[in-house]
C-alpha cells in the first residue's frame, strides 16, 4: 500500500479553502480519496470586488497570511503536490494579479486564474459521471459567491453548460438585475423543456449545509418542497437567530438565503423536483486532476 498526500487550495468570493486528501494507491485494488485536512478561512472577496472594483488592503493581507498558514500545513502534512484556483472575485478585481504577486512571493503559492469553462472542467473530473443514470437527464449546478456554474448532462453526457453572473454575494450586495435572471430563466427553460426525469445535483458550500440540516442519509435527494419550506423559514428568521438557534457561522448564515434560492428557481424553470447532494466540488476537482496528471508524467 502507497499513501500519497495532494492538496486543493479554493479562492472563493465567500471564502477560502484548504482540502489535503490522502490518495491510497494499493495492488489490485481501487484507488482511494480520503479528507485529510479541511480548512476554511471567511475572508469574504466578493465583498471588495463587487462593491469596490479591487481586493482591499485588509483582505489582501488577510489572503497572503492565510496562504503562509495553508504553505506550512501542506510543509507539515507532506503533500506531493498542490494546486490553487481563483475565481470570479480574484478575476473581477483590477488589482487581482497584484494580489496574487505578492501571495506568490510572500507565501510562495503559485494561483491559477479560472473562467466558469474551466471550473466546470475540474468539477467533471470528479465522481459525478458515477452518480448519472443514462436514462434520466441532469441539471448540474455549482453556486459561488461570485457566479453560479450550470451543465446539463442528458443520456451520460454533456449537452451545455454556462456560467452566469448570480452569486450569493452579488445577491447579497444587490447586484444582480433583473434582466440575468431572465436570461438564465430563458437559458434553463430552451434546454431542458424537451427533457422528462430531470433532476438537479448541487454543489457548494450551502447546498450541503442545506443538507445537512434536512437531516437525510447521505445519497438521499432533497425535495423541491422541503427546500422551499426550508427557504421560507430561514427568512423567518434574522441573521442573529440563524447564528443563535441554527448554529450557522457567521459567513454562511447570510448566504444560505439567495443561495437557496439559485437552486429553487433553477428547480422551478427546469421542473426538476429532486436536487441530490453529492458533496463534491472545485477542491475535489483539483486532486482528481492533480492526481491523474501526475500519473500521465511517469
């Protein structure tokens, strides 16, 4: 038996996230990806970049201080390797290659800017094909701070996908029109109104607290029903008593709202009725890739 160690390092508009996976690598047998370590740091991006047009100086030294601590986790882990992506918040701020300057030669982390294409790639490098049925049509989505990442997948294949510009921040903050979410209206419902058996699968942070909260088994999908129930009550609720009585952090229990309701208007113009929770996402991607282009090179 081999015990190999990679890392994901995610540059969110919410949040930042550390994953180290144990990859278990033994004769004859199927390769394992376990969690070995997940850190996530609430140094919200989106904030600055949205609102302001640039990562400010607090954030920047917030980000560069968590890269030096995520740089001696990987160090005292014994990771072979690592990757780290930026999204929309880093790719939308004017000083965003600024900051990932200073990251690389103050923390010696090396970032890779991603477009929603790209993210999708990675997403896909994941576990998901195992969880598509040939005979049933899926809506995949992925909701960010920044942006939300929608494929379709009908008959075990790709058929589109796009990026759009409706994340939990932009929400948050008031910055999303009118006319993108008829756009997106109009994308989901030309795609998929020829499609019986749809489904979503979700992904992110909020949809598997979501999840979490509905108290399922793992694998057990939600319902469009219990989720707009759910929708419903956490607006009941003010911030401080989603932090109090739900036991939220205090980065996610804003969020949690006009994520959940991404998915309840994508559900209600696709017709979907069943959103699965697979619980994979970018950082997931990452170590798939990581570890398949590390195989290719021997």
């Amino acid at each position: 038996m081999k015990i190999r160690k990679f890392a994901a390092i995610d540059i969110g508009s919410n949040a930042i996230r550390l994953l180290i996976q144990n990859v278990i690598e033994e004769k004859g047998k199927k390769t394992l990806f376990t969690k070995s370590e997940l850190v996530r740091v609430p140094v919200r991006l989106g904030e600055d970049s949205f609102t302001i047009g640039e990562i400010s100086e607090e954030n920047a030294i917030r980000i560069t201080k968590s890269m030096k601590a995520f740089q001696f986790l990987m160090d005292v882990n014994r990771v072979e390797n690592y990757m780290a992506c930026a999204t929309s918040a880093m790719r939308e701020a004017k000083n965003g290659m600024e900051v990932i300057e200073k990251i690389n030669s103050e923390a010696g982390i090396k970032i890779e800017l991603i477009d929603g294409k790209r993210e999708a790639e990675i997403i896909a490098s994941t576990d998901l094909k195992k969880l598509i049925k040939k005979d049933q049509s899926y809506l995949y989505i992925d909701v960010g701070g920044g942006s939300t990442e929608f494929t379709l997948f009908s008959k075990g294949e790709i058929k589109t996908s796009k990026s759009i510009k409706i994340g939990t921040v932009r929400l948050l903050n008031d910055m999303v029109d009118e006319s993108t979410w008829k756009n997106l209206e109009d994308w989901i419902r030309q795609n998929t109104v020829h499609l019986h058996k749809i489904s979503i699968i979700g992904s992110g942070g909020n949809i598997n607290k979501l999840h979490k909260m509905s108290g399922r088994k793992e694998g057990q999908p939600l319902s469009f029903i219990w989720l707009n129930a759910q929708f419903n009550f956490l607006n009941s609720l003010s911030y401080e008593d989603r932090i109090s009585e739900l036991g939220l952090n205090t980065d996610r229990a804003d969020v949690i709202i006009p994520a959940t309701r991404i998915f309840l208007m994508a559900a209600k113009w696709s017709g979907a009725k069943k959103i699965h929770v697979p619980k994979i996402g970018l950082s997931d991607g990452i170590i798939k890739t990581l570890y398949h282009t590390s195989n290719q090179k021997k």
